[in-house]
C-alpha cells in the first residue's frame, strides 16, 4: 500500500492531526498537520523521552524555555529535543498546512 505524507489540498482542518505511522517499543514515528495551531500561551511541553522533529511544509515557530529567542522553522529544518527540555509551538502557518515528522524515541 502506498501513502502519501501530505494532505489533500483541499482538505479543511479545524484541529490539528496526529498520526502515528510506525510504533515499535522503543519508538514511535508521527505525522502533526497543524493549520495554525499553537500551544496554549503559558503552557510548556516537558516530555518524558527526546524527539527528533523535521518540518516538511509550512512555517512554524518554536521556543524553548531556556532561551530567549524563538526558532523560526522552514521546510527541511529540523531540532532534535532531548528529554525533559521545556519547548512550546508559537505559531503555524494559517496560509497552508504545515506537515512535520516526530520521531519520538
């Protein structure tokens, strides 16, 4: 079976989508379509395990807790978050879906 990694262009989301492509014990792979979604102001994320994360279309803008500035993102970029790093999404794309793969491990 072949799949296609990004949406249908004519496709309307009002959420944000989480698939999870490949689970193993000791990872799992996801695919995040964001159209214009955040994290709550005030809100961190502080994960249990690193996390690799490509940004394959769109924008998007990422900030870490302990740095001053945030990380503005373009298709091909990509940060690796280890474990227990404080990060939060400022902001995505509202003019197209931006799809990004998150290797959780």
């Amino acid at each position: 079976m072949i799949n296609n990694i990004f949406p249908d262009p004519k496709l309307k989301f009002s959420e944000e989508i989480f698939e999870t492509l490949i689970q193993m014990p000791d990872f799992r792979l996801k695919k995040i379509i964001s159209t214009g979604q955040a994290t709550p102001e005030g809100t961190w994320y502080d994960q249990g395990e690193n996390e690799w994360v490509i940004l394959l279309k769109g924008a998007a803008v990422m900030r870490f807790e302990d740095e001053e500035y945030a990380k503005v993102l373009k298709p091909g970029d990509y940060i690796l978050i280890p474990a227990h790093r404080k990060h939060r999404v400022e902001s995505t794309s509202k003019d197209e879906a931006t799809v990004w793969l998150a290797l959780h491990y």
